[in-house]
C-alpha cells in the first residue's frame, strides 16, 4: 500500500512561509496541518493552548528547566505555569506523534515542527524551505506582527532563527539551514507567493508522475 501525499514547509519567520503553504493547500485540497497540532497537544496534555503556544519550535532555556525541576520537588512553592511542567521531549514526542497520525489520513501540507525529517519513510515527501533576506522579514513582522520597532523586529527574528536551529539539531541532528535537507528552496525576497505557490504546485505534481517517488525521499 503506498503511503499518503505530505509536503512539508519549513520557513524563516516573517518569510511568508505559513501564508504560502496555505494557499498551496488550498490550491491542492489538501489538509493544512500547523495549529491543530498544538491544540490537540494542549487538550492531551490537559492545559490551556495559550500555555504552550511560546514553547513550541523552541527548548526551554536553563532557567525554565530549573524552576520546573524545584517546583516539582518543592510541594510548599508556588504555582508555576504547568507549560514548565513538560519537558521539551514530553511535548516534541506528543507532537510528532499527532503529525504522523494526521499525515496518515490522507494528502496534506505540515509547517515547520521538523516534518521534514519526522516523515521520512512515513509519507511521500516534498520538502520546501522558505526564506528571506532580513529587510523583507523585518519588515513583515513589523506590520504583522506588530512590533514596536525596527530593532525590536530584529530581535524577534534573531530570536526566532536561533530557537528553531537549536530545536531542529536537538530533535533531528540535522542543520535547519542545509539545503540538502529539502527538495525546493524559495526566497520570497525575490520571488512573489503566487509564483512560489506555482512553483510548489508545479514540481509537486511532477514528483507525483514518478512511479513510486523514488528520489523524493534523498533530496539532491
């Protein structure tokens, strides 16, 4: 039995990444699966969604780990937000659980949370990444994400870049920036979402004319 259709997008925040694996879900009909991860992470879990939402795609610093550690030995401390309570492991293991239950179902495009690697042997895979220089991500997260300033835009991505390089070596072993690890690369600095859901959407349907997929697995 040949396994389902996944294509995953890894991107660099404020590249636009999210909004161009959508629309090629949409343009494919098939499942977008980003949010609902965390959402059914939280209800397993048995904490609110909001609790979880800053630890995902990153580990826990040195000082969360220790106050999870003492609050957990010290019955007399004070409440301590349960997200310290999981363990980067506890939570990346959840999640990479719900991807390939949701992978399984049936044709679908995965953002980020190292889908790339997660996948492989589990679903016939396309890999995308998407970046872009730090003008155009400066300025997205500006007016998206609402920062209150230029330098404060910076920080958010430095952060962002450095949180999900340590997460994807942690979880994969592998260098989230290697182009060897996917199929497509996609400057959005240089290339419009339109043409890059074109772009998508065109080799997507050419791997699929490959009986069996057979390079799609290796990327060159």
């Amino acid at each position: 039995m040949q396994s389902t259709v996944a294509i995953t997008i890894s991107r660099q925040l404020g590249s636009g990444g999210s909004h161009i694996g959508q629309r090629v879900a949409r343009r494919l009909g098939y499942t977008y699966i980003d949010r609902q991860i965390m959402q059914y992470a939280a209800e397993e879990l048995g904490v609110d969604e909001a609790e979880i939402e800053g630890r995902e795609g990153r580990l826990q610093s040195f000082w969360e780990k220790l106050t999870a550690g003492f609050a957990m030995a010290n019955p007399y401390a004070g409440r301590v937000p349960s997200q310290c309570m999981v363990s980067d492991d506890q939570l990346a293991e959840i999640e990479r659980r719900l991807i390939i239950e949701l992978v399984a179902k049936g044709p679908c495009v995965v953002l980020g949370r190292g889908a790339f690697q997660l996948l492989r042997g589990r679903a016939r895979l396309f890999n995308v990444m998407v970046h872009a220089p730090p003008a155009f991500r400066v300025e997205r997260v500006t007016n998206i994400y609402h920062a209150p300033s230029k330098a404060e835009a910076i920080q958010i991505i430095e952060r962002s870049d450095r949180d999900r390089s340590r997460y994807i070596r942690a979880f994969t072993g592998l260098d989230w920036f290697d182009s060897r690890n996917y199929h497509l690369t996609i400057d959005t600095g240089k290339i419009d979402f339109a043409t890059a859901e074109e772009m998508i959407v065109s080799v997507a349907g050419r791997m699929l004319e490959h009986e069996g997929w057979r390079w799609v697995n290796e990327p060159i």
